[in-house]
C-alpha cells in the first residue's frame, strides 16, 4: 500500500490501522510513476501528471478535502472493496481543481472524490482504466475530457460514475462496454 497525504492523521488512528485524514493543508501531486496494489492520494489538492498502476485487483483512490476517511470493506469476489467519505467544507469555495488527472491510472478499482468547494471539483483529461471507476465531485463540478474505460473484451463491462452538482464530458470517451453486455 501507497499513501501519500497532506493532512492531519493521529496518532491513535495512526497506530489503530485507522485511515483518517484530516485538516488537509497542501497539494499532493504525482509527476511520477507509482506501482502498488493500493494507492491513496489526499490533500487540499490532488494531482496525477504521471502513471498510477495498481493491476486489475488493485485501487487508486485521489481525495482532496478536509476530513477524508479510507476504509476497506471485504467482497464476496475476494478482493477488498475501498469506501472513500469526504467531509465537506462548503464554508468558502477554494481555487482551483480539487482533483486532476492529466496523467495515466489503472486499476481494479479507481475513486476520484472531491469534498469540499472548489471551483473545479474535478477534471480528467488523463486516462483512466479500471473495473469499477467513480469521479464523485459532490457539490463541485466534475469534467471530462480525457477517457475512461471500464471496458471488457471478453465479458462484460465494468461500472462507471459521474456524479457531482455539475457532470459534462466534453470531448472525452466513457466505456463501459462488454463482449457479454455492459
């Protein structure tokens, strides 16, 4: 497992096995490439301009918020299912994107969540491949322009979730297809 964050953890948390952020302070970026079968991005900002791998079992979550909890949940198909909760901070809207992916991920499963206000929640025009992909911009806005491929050549296709106050894909692709159905 990955983590890289720019927020607060506790001690108890820390040494609880527990993954509770707060008081996220500063960017999180990625320029890089980051291989592991967990990875996790947390910060007031979060930004992959690189490649995130972490195979078709793996997850890739990138959170930006105040108060971002990771916990994982077991699944019949054996491998864990990660629930990502942003608290948000609606108080002001920040500048800026909270999550960007201009860069490659792919994963099992991908989570882009964006919890507080920002002027951007969140925009891919990067490239995201996976099973089961989310981009959760709660009360922001959520754009993309890049791809997202929850496809199957040999069965059928994963899941994939815009969600926020605003969703607009401009230009980008969405597939979701399968050879038995999507």
């Amino acid at each position: 497992q990955f983590f890289a964050a720019a927020a607060h953890i506790s001690d108890s948390d820390f040494l609880g096995g527990v993954n509770h952020f707060t008081g996220a302070s500063g960017p999180v970026m990625n320029y890089g490439t980051i291989n592991a079968s967990q990875v996790h991005l947390v910060g007031l900002t979060v930004g992959n301009f690189g490649e995130i791998v972490a195979g078709p079992g793996g997850v890739v979550t990138m959170t930006s918020g105040n108060d971002v909890y990771i916990g994982t949940v077991d699944s019949p198909a054996a491998s864990p299912h990660v629930l990502v909760k942003v608290s948000a901070d609606t108080s002001v809207t920040k500048a800026g994107t909270g999550v960007t992916n201009s860069g490659k991920i792919t994963a099992g499963q991908i989570s882009l969540g964006a919890g507080d206000l920002y002027a951007a929640g969140i925009y891919n025009n990067g490239s995201l491949k996976g099973a089961q992909i989310t981009l959760n911009s709660g009360q922001n806005t959520n754009i993309n322009t890049g791809t997202i491929d929850a496809s199957s050549a040999t069965g059928k296709g994963g899941s994939v979730q815009l969600l926020g106050k605003d969703v607009g894909v401009d230009g980008g692709t969405v597939n979701a297809s399968g050879a038995t159905g999507g």
